[in-house]
C-alpha cells in the first residue's frame, strides 16, 4: 500500500517537472528582453494554461504591449491569499558570448539553457505548472485563495510590473503571503546544509554627485577651472572604501542563523563566517553596510571645452529601515562634508528596503518542504543586496509575509550566482522537479 503511494507521487512528480519544463522552453523562446519587454506573447501563454485549469484570469496593464498577468483559484470559503509571484521579463543576452542560443531553450547535459532559465523563467514554469496541476486535479482551497501573479517590466524598475499593480489595483492583488524570487538554493556551511531563504531586500539611495568649476578654452588649461579634475578628487576618496556595517535586526538575525549563535559583534561575526566560507565575502559585506558604487561620469560634451560641472551617478544600496539622514551621513563619514568638500549631493531615487519576520507560518511551511525532500538541512534567512518584486508586496500590504524562496539543490547557490544575467544562463532539471513539487504541495499546506 505505502508502497503504491510511493510510486503514485513519484510519477505525479515526473509528470509535473515535465510539464514545468515544456513550458519553460516555450517561455525562453518568447523574447522578452527589457527594454523593450513585449512581454504580451509570454502573457498570453501563461493566461491560456492558467485558464485551461479553472484559474479566473486577468491582464492588466499601463499599456497594451506590456501587461500583467492575475489569475485566481478561489477556495470554498473566505480566507487569507497565497500568492505565487513572479517576472516574465529578463535582461538583455549578447549571443556571441554564449555557447548555445540564448533563445533555443535547448536541453543539453541535464540542463534548460537560455536567457531567463534562473531569472526567472524556470520559476514561472514551476509556479504556473504547479498551479495547473492543483486546478486540473480538482484541489481548491478550503479557505482563502490561491493567487499566480506574473509581472512585466521587473528588470527595468517595475514601473509597469508589480508597482503600477500595487498602485492601480491593488484590490486584485492584495495578498497574506507571496512566495518570490531571490533564493533558495542551498549552500553547504561548517558542516550544515542550509536553504537560503529572501526575507528582505536592501534599499535603493541612487544620487549624483556634482562638482563645479570654471569652462574655458581647452588649449589654454589654466584659463578655466576643471570640474572633472575637481571630481577626480573627491572620487578618490571612495577608492576601496564603504562605509562601516550596520547593526540593523534582520541583518543581525541573518548573521545569527549563519554562525549559529548570538552576534554581539558585527563584525567579528562577519570575519568568523568568512572564514569558514570566503565565498561569502562580497555577499556578507554588502548586506551588513551602506554600499557606494559610482557607475556613470558625465562632464563636458567638447573635447576643446573644459568642463564647468561634472557629475557622477552612484548606485547606492541600504540596509532595510535605514533612509535618507543616515544615508547622508554615511556618504560625508566618507567624502566630507558637502559645505567644505566641493562637492553636492542629489538623490535621484528613495527608496526605504523592507523587511518580513524570519520567523512565520510561511517559513514554517518552507522549513518542513526541505526537511522532508533533503533530511537533516534547514532554512538560512538573508537579505538580499540586490531589489525585487517583493519589496511593493511589503509596502503596499502592511502585515503581508513575502520571501524569495525557489529551492535548488542540483545547483548550489555558487553555481547559480556566476550565470544571472551572464552567458549559457541554465537550470538543472533536476531542480525544476524540486522545486515543481514544492509549488505543488505548499498550496495546499497553507490553504487546506
Ligand atoms: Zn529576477
């Protein structure tokens, strides 16, 4: 009898990851680059299979080309919303630099191969497969409802994405608890095997720095005042510096989970985990401090014309909670202060990171899945450097628990990490199987 079950699940699973990667090869050959997205075709896809299996289905959008997909498997009763949430979009992919095309999907030694593959189509054919499944078999929510949102516009700043749904109709998307991209893979640590888990995302503080000076004619240098030497200045002031960490709760809580221990010490903490994994070092460092990053310089449009102003847009990230005053200070712990350093500073985007509990029915749920599929391993919770969805989900629904979390265990997080948003980007099949199952049977675990 035990037996038979046994063998029932495995081919249900089978079955599943199979559908979960036909899909997935359609989704990769359905460009959607963005800019400009063109997302609609990906859409549309989606939409069909979705209906297919009893989901109530929307798009909506800001415009035509670019919607958003909405569908929705109401239970028998009223209850809280599950949310699957994801991103059809993907960034660009320079052909010549790959070794298969970026656009085939090609399977090729246990591989799905092409743009989007971990970010994140492979998501949306495990999330929109699993859906499927739970509609075709007849399973509908006891309480509550399961929501499959599907945004554009994610990698370009979500103007059309999950903010404008946030925004405009923020009914239709209102939720309890989404599950999103951000992690999931496991990383072996002293000893431990831990799933990583996104349970916030750090801030956007992007502004420009502007240093004045004097034009005048370029064959005659000292007739002007060169605001791009004036830059040089001040810019050297950041060379191989950031600031110091930040002894903010999540973070320190994320430190705990990894050593395995209280943290009094930021950062004694932060050197006893890089020394038990140096892989960590970019990561950790990021995600415990204020990070400063110039990345564009502008100053004259002449090559004969000493420049008048100069200015350097700095991509700048924030730990969750942390805003603009502290922001500030830390920028002139480093540059000096603006009134004497011959500098200004504009932020040119404001955006405050937040957070949800590492501790929660949701990860409760997430911690029993990869106990029961990989014994003796457990969640590790992080805040991610980088931006996602997530983050709107938070702001627009106070008390919404949203976390990254798309489990993978054939490819380690350092596998994965080198291939987002790089050449011969590629899942392996056997976590479309994991991670399809885990879409699966977390529904029906939070929902009845
Ligand atoms: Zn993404």
């Amino acid at each position: 009898m035990f037996v038979n079950a046994m063998h029932v699940l495995h081919d249900q699973v089978v079955a599943l990851a199979h559908d979960a990667t036909e899909l997935l090869q359609r989704l990769i050959r359905l460009n959607t680059v963005n800019p400009p997205g063109n997302e609609r075709p990906a859409q549309e896809l989606l939409r069909a299979e979705l209906e297919e299996a009893g989901f109530e289905c929307e798009l909506l959008g800001a415009t035509e080309e670019r919607p958003n997909l909405v569908a929705r498997l109401p239970g028998h009763a009223p209850g809280r919303r599950l949310c699957y949430l994801s991103h059809v979009d993907t960034v660009l992919a320079d052909a010549s630099e790959w070794s298969v095309d970026p656009w085939s999907g090609e399977i090729k030694d246990g591989h799905v191969w092409g743009r989007g593959a971990l970010d994140m189509k492979g998501q949306v054919a495990c999330e929109v497969a699993a859906a499927c499944a739970l509609g075709r078999s007849g399973w509908r929510p006891a309480r509550g409802e399961l929501l499959v949102v599907v945004t554009c516009d994610e990698e370009a700043g979500a103007t059309y994405g999950a903010q404008w749904l946030c925004d405009n109709v923020p009914d239709k998307v209102r939720c309890d608890m989404v599950v999103n991209e951000g992690a999931g893979e496991v990383i072996d640590f002293e000893g431990r095997r831990l799933y990583t888990l996104c349970v916030g995302e750090k801030g956007v503080f992007r502004f420009k720095l502007v240093t004045h000076g004097r034009a005048g004619h370029a064959s005659m240098p000292g007739i002007g005042d060169n605001a791009l030497l004036r830059m040089v200045e001040v810019l050297s002031r950041l060379d191989g510096r950031q600031p110091p960490f930040d002894v903010y709760p999540v973070g320190v809580a994320s430190l705990e989970a990894l050593v395995d221990g209280p943290v009094s010490d930021v950062g004694a903490a932060v050197a006893t985990a890089l020394q038990a994994e140096p892989r960590l070092k970019d990561y950790l460092e990021s995600m415990m401090r204020v990070t400063i990053a110039p990345t564009m310089i502008r100053a004259s449009s002449k090559e004969n014309v000493i420049p008048s102003q100069c200015v350097v847009r700095v991509d700048c990230r924030v730990p969750p909670g942390l805003g603009e005053d502290h922001v500030r200070r830390r920028v002139e712990d480093l540059l000096g202060a603006q009134a004497t350093s011959g500098y200004t500073l504009e932020f040119s985007e404001l955006i405050v990171g937040n957070s949800s509990p590492l501790d929660s029915e949701l990860a409760g749920h997430l911690r029993d899945f990869v106990q029961r599929t990989d014994p003796g391993t457990d969640l590790l919770p992080l805040v991610l450097t980088g931006f996602t969805d997530s983050h709107w989900f938070r702001k627009a629904f106070p008390g919404c628990v949203a976390y990254g979390f798309f489990p993978q265990r054939a490819m380690s997080r350092w596998d994965t990490l080198p291939l987002i948003h790089a050449p011969d980007e590629r899942i392996a099949l056997a976590d479309i199987e994991l991670a399809s199952r885990f879409f699966s049977e977390l529904a029906p675990a939070v929902l009845g």
